[in-house]
C-alpha cells in the first residue's frame, strides 16, 4: 500500500502550482482526477514540446493522474465536473483549483452538494489578482542580486549593476504548490479528527513574501538598515564559490559550517596561507563570517588549485578531505553523465508515453520505509479516463457515458 | 483552534530544509520543540546577523518554535532528547533531522523507545554523502542558463558565454523542506489509520532531479534531443520580458496565457504591428511557441511604449486592459514601499524579539476558512523553553530539571 492510498483528489488547475501540488500527492499514492476542457487546459500546449507539438511539461506535471475532458462551457458539463469535484466517500472530497472560484466553482455552492469539502484556491496575490512566478520574483528583490556585479541583462539598455537576472527555475510555483500539498492534508487531518471541510486560500505572491521574511530578508532592510548586495556565485556570510579546473570544468565549492572549512582547506592544502592571512588580517576564518569577509582572498588561494587539477583530481582530494562540493552540469551532462540521474538511481525508471515516447521519469523523493514506492507513471493522455472516472466515480451507466459523448459534453482519449 | 493544533513535532536539525518544514508546521499551529547543544547549533550564527552578532535567518526559520537546549556530548543529554522525541501521546512522536540518523539518532534504537515513530531524515545525497542547495544546483542546469547570454561571472574568468549563474534563493532547500512536511503529514494519517510509523528519508538532490524531470528539462534532452538554450530574461515558451520605464524603473511583463497576451496588446496597442508582423512572418501571436519565435520583435515594439511612460503611467494601462506585470523592487523597495509587504496584509505583523527588535514577521500564507489562523510570533532565544519542555512532555519534577541544569547537561535561556 502506498502512503495516501484511497486518497482522492479533483483538479481543476493550470500551469504549475495546482497540478505540482496534486503531481506531488499522486506519486504518494493519492488517486488525482484532473478536468480539463476538452481541447485540453490553459497549459495544454506550454512549452517544451516535442515535434509533434505534445508538451513535455504537461505530461511531467500530470503524470500519474487520471485525465478527464469535459465541456465544461455548458452547464451539464459544469454539473457533471462539480458531481466529481463532490462525489461522496470519507477519503473524498479534496478539491485544488487556481482558477477563480467564482461562479460552478464557488465554494459555497460546490459546499451544498457535499458540507465537507476542503478546497484550495491558489491565487496570484491575496486581493485574487493576477500574479505569475515571474511577476511575483521581481517584486521580492532576488533579481537585483543575482548574477555578478556588472553583470545583468545588456538586452535590456540598462546600467549594468543594476539590470536584473530572472531566476529560471519557477521556484515560487513549486514551492506554492508543495505548500497546498501541505495544507490540504492538514486540512484533511482536520476533517477526519472534526468532520468539517473548508476553504483554503494560498496566493503565490504570499509564498514569496513569507520566505523573503523567513529568510531574513525583511529583518536585514529593518534592522540593519541595508540590503543584500549582489555577491555573483558567492556564498553570502560563510565561503562558496565557483572554480574551473584544468579541463575546462567548472565546481562549486561550500564551506558553510566548520566542518566543511576545515575539509577544504585540508583538502587543497591551504592551511598554512590561511593562517599567514589570518595573522595580518585579524580575522578568524573558523568564522563563517570572517570567511566571508575574506572571500576575494580565499576565492584567489584556491583559483590556482583547481586551475592545476582536473576534475577527477580535484574530487579525489575534495572527497577524500570530505570536502562539501558539486560539479556545474548542463541538462545534457546531468541525463548523460550523472548516475544521480539515471536509472540506476531508485528515483527514477524509463517511462513509455504514447504519443511521447520513453524518459527517464522521477517518483516522489520521498522514501517512506514502511509503505511500497508509486513507481513513476507517464503523464496521461487527454480524456484517458473520462469513461472509467464517470463509471466508477460517478456510478453512470454505460449507457449514460456513451449519451454523454453523443452529446459532445464528455470526450474520451485523444486519437 | 489552528489547524494542526496538537501535534507535537521534534527537531534536530539545522540550516533551512529541516527547520523549513518545521517552522513550516509551527505556524500551522504545531507544537514544535528544537533540540539544540548549549552553544546552538551549525546554523546559530547564520548570515545575515544584527551588530551583536543575533542571527535574523536563524530567527526567522525557528519562529514559532520551542528551544531547548541539551549538551549532546553527554550520553544523559542525549537520553534527554530522546525521550523527548519518543515522548508518548497519539499526537506526539514525530521528529525530523538533517544529521545523521546514526548513534543516538539511529531510527532502530529510537523505535524501541516508542515503537510507532515517525522519524524523516533530510539528506544530501540518497547515498548519505553531503549536498547543499549550492552543490545540487550547480548540477541540475540551472545556472548555465540563467543571466543574458553572455553574462555570467567574470571573476571566474572563464568564457562570458558558458559561466554559471547560481541563484540567490536557496529553491531546493526550501522546496525540499516543504516537501519533509507534506511527508510527515502524509506519515501521520497513515499512523492514525494504520497504526504504523516509519522512517521517511528525503535527499535534496532527488527534490532538485524530480523537478527537472517533472517540469520537462530531462524529457526535453531525451526526446528533443536538445538542451534548453540561456534565454536571458525571456520566459521560454511564450512571451515575457521586463521593460525600463521613463521614470528608471522596470517592470516584468508575462504574456504566457491568450488572454494575458490579448490583454497586453491593448494595453500597449501594438495590436497592428503585431498584424503587421504576422502577415511579414507567418507566425501566428495567439499561439504561445509563435510568440516566443518572434520574442526579439515584440521586445522592440513594446520596449519604446514602456521607456515612454512612468511605471504609474505603464501601470494605468497594463491594469486597465488586466495585462499580467510587476514591479522589480529591491529587498529595500519591497519592505518600504509595497503595501503586500506590510502589516496593512494579513499575512505580516510586526512582531518583537528580545534580543533582535521589531520586525516584520509573516505568518503562514495558507488560511484556512475554518481554523484560526497563528499569529506570527518571533523565533526563541535559545534555551528559552528547556524547563517548559522538560517539565510538560518529559513530566520532569523541577528538582529533577534543577539537577539537570546544575550538571549543565540542559541550559536554560541566553543571557
């Protein structure tokens, strides 16, 4: 048995923060029943896509759900989506959207047909305006401090200190989307403990507000009266930065705690300069923050290092050390060349999609030692399971289903 | 009653994915206690710090918390903690490390002192070794292709085209310390239901591989062949830029949706140049991929609209047409000048810490309709609720606990 086996969870959602929460929770073991119109969501076509036009990231984000196409511009299309969204059990009734829930997916009328509901509606900002991860990021500063000083965006026309480097990786989707995992399993704790649903409330903009604030950010501005500046591949407070090595590679290298200090310095033989440094500078570099204070000095110690070793000579003597670093990888080195990822790693299996092909295919990085792993599924496609959700969910006849897609208002796997 | 009221968590951890997950709960009403030594632990002094050397990253992740601290050395400090994290009580015996689950901290020796723990262990690798957020992105992609092509580091001196930019936020932390409280959640309905606890263990390189696979990027180099390209601030895929107004500000401007993209047409009226250009191209703009094909043209009929007006003027229009934008802000803009980051927003109250000041402290940003929300409240001084701990979950005499603290085996509040 999985973790969430019995768990059953509706979606009606787009783009990344709705379906990564139920993407999370169904490679736990929850059964996820996603609707989408019939020619597919909002995200149906985003970007990658193969040549054939199918998108890679909906069949990631989907993947291990079942894939349901109902019209839903008509009303028995919307009736049939909210008898799902409501259907009846005790591990029922769990409903994530990030559309506005307004109109069919207003909460207190979804609430009539089953008092229990617990729903969460993600939202752009917490007024239910608009907010995408790119719109959220650039308000909440890491823009203004990513990259070298000097660096920046020159396409841009701005002064270079200044111009801002946008993150790639959505992280405030994600991390709003494992956020909603969170609260609607507390939410369903609760229910299962109290009986009663609810409504939960999530705007992206809030998850980037409150980790700004968790993080110090805020308290730094407040306190100590300044801002973080731009420190490029530093480690801001401790010591880390980037290094190439003598074929051309590039590491990443962290000394964070003491321990991981020591290791480099034992690794790359430093000791001794650093302790020349340390007499005529006062510092004590076993302090993170001397360390920092110190970085262009140590960054300059080791250049000479790693510039002199190849990256296997470098690993030999960082891993020996117990040193705490990381080899910069493209996407294409990190499928091709990183064991991590691969299947050899328990985290991943070669997949087959139908009208994809076979990839490497991730299940949740969470082990669970006393329940059986979901093994990692392909991404459905469209309408795969319109029929057998109205079956068995809805309790419709045969008869009924094929009445249903006569009329056009339910469709079934896209040819 | 807050959500989570009653589970009680325990904590041994440090930096930000475990005490991510844990604040993380705490705010949800949980009953969190951290386990420190005397002197704190790795992360007590994290950067950024106040003059006093009072770290606000070590404040703003343990918010909510209870501190005790334990000399861990000791083999009766650590019979301590460990009846504190197998205390008895259906709500209780939950715990989370990111140390070694060896020793004192062995799963097997902790699960015969309470035989249905919940235990997570946070790791770098999945085979134990040490990774930070620093050493797993370097790997997975990212920074290749962050920053404008042909940014980069230069310090590193490598070629401007190929250095690595790594991002400011620590994503896969935070991510993967989400990810720990949806497994823990997900672990205690399976113990109510089942009886059972179990060892969760989670790598944050598996946290970062997952999302490369789950968002395409693996797929993208499996099927496509190819590995996504440095777009500078362009959002692949679609149409998204930022923009310097008249008045020297910048404004990031997503066109990802049709409607978004209709919406910013009107705005700006580049309507028929738009036209223009399609009929010129054959491309066709309401086709999100088209619009990223012709991401240079856009750029150059929007960028003189933005430069000719203010960010009041630009954001008169954008918002009147519901066009999705926001504004780049410093983290000292943010606090000082947007009204989400203030306590005018439900998410932020200003909150006193004894040994730090008056800040501005988020709350958790999912509210829950039927539950009260827990106020924000300020991290612990270190030690603050040892005897608190000891004479509540541990039912200690305080005889019993003043014999401890004369044996400084525990140690009370930071003077």
């Amino acid at each position: 048995m999985a973790i969430l086996s019995g768990l059953r969870i509706t979606e009606c959602a787009a783009f990344i923060a709705g379906p990564f929460a139920t993407m999370s929770l169904a490679a736990l073991g929850a059964d996820v029943i996603r609707i989408d119109p019939l020619e597919g969501g909002l995200d149906y076509h985003r970007w990658p896509v193969t040549e054939f036009g199918r998108s890679l990231y909906w069949a990631g984000l989907n993947k291990g759900k079942k894939s349901v196409s109902i019209d839903l511009r008509l009303q028995e299309g919307r009736e049939l989506a909210q008898a799902i969204i409501t259907a009846p059990g005790e591990d029922a009734g769990v409903f994530i959207t990030n559309f506005p829930a307004t109109g069919w997916l207003d909460y207190e009328k979804l609430k009539q047909m089953r008092g229990d509901l617990i729903m969460a509606n993600i939202l752009g900002n917490r007024d239910g305006s608009t907010a995408l991860d790119y719109t959220v990021n650039c308000a909440v500063g890491f823009p203004a401090v990513t990259g070298a000083p000097g660096a920046g965006a020159p396409a841009a026309g701005g002064p270079g200190e200044t111009a801002p480097v946008n993150h790639v990786l959505p992280a405030w989707d994600l991390l709003c989307g494992m956020t909603a995992a969170t609260g609607l399993l507390a939410a369903e704790r609760h229910r299962r403990r109290h009986g009663a649903g609810q409504l939960l409330k999530i705007a992206l903009s809030d998850i980037a507000l409150a980790v700004v604030g968790d993080l110090g950010f805020i308290a730094e501005v407040q306190i100590n009266g300044e801002a973080r500046a731009r420190h490029g591949n530093h480690i801001f407070g401790a010591f880390g930065h980037d290094f190439e090595t003598a074929d051309g590679r590039r590491v990443m290298v962290a000394a964070v705690s003491l321990g991981q200090w020591k290791a480099l310095c034992t690794a790359t033989g430093i000791g001794e300069a650093v302790m020349i440094m340390e007499q005529s500078t006062g510092l004590d570099l076993t302090h993170e923050g001397d360390r920092f204070a110190a970085r262009e000095a140590i960054l300059r110690m080791l250049t000479p290092w790693f510039a002199g070793r190849t990256v296997a000579q470098a690993a030999a003597s960082l891993d020996g050390a117990k040193a705490c670093w990381g080899l910069y990888q493209s996407f294409s080195q990190l499928v091709h060349e990183d064991p991590r990822c691969s299947p050899a790693s328990a985290l991943f299996a070669e997949v087959d999609h139908p009208t994809i092909g076979t990839t490497l295919t991730p299940r949740s990085p969470i082990d669970f030692a006393a329940c059986e792993p979901v093994p990692p599924g392909a991404g459905p496609v469209l309408g795969q399971h319109t029929d057998e959700v109205l079956l068995d969910v809805l309790k419709l006849t045969s008869v009924q289903v094929a009445a249903l897609h006569d009329k056009r208002i339910v469709a079934g796997m896209e040819r």
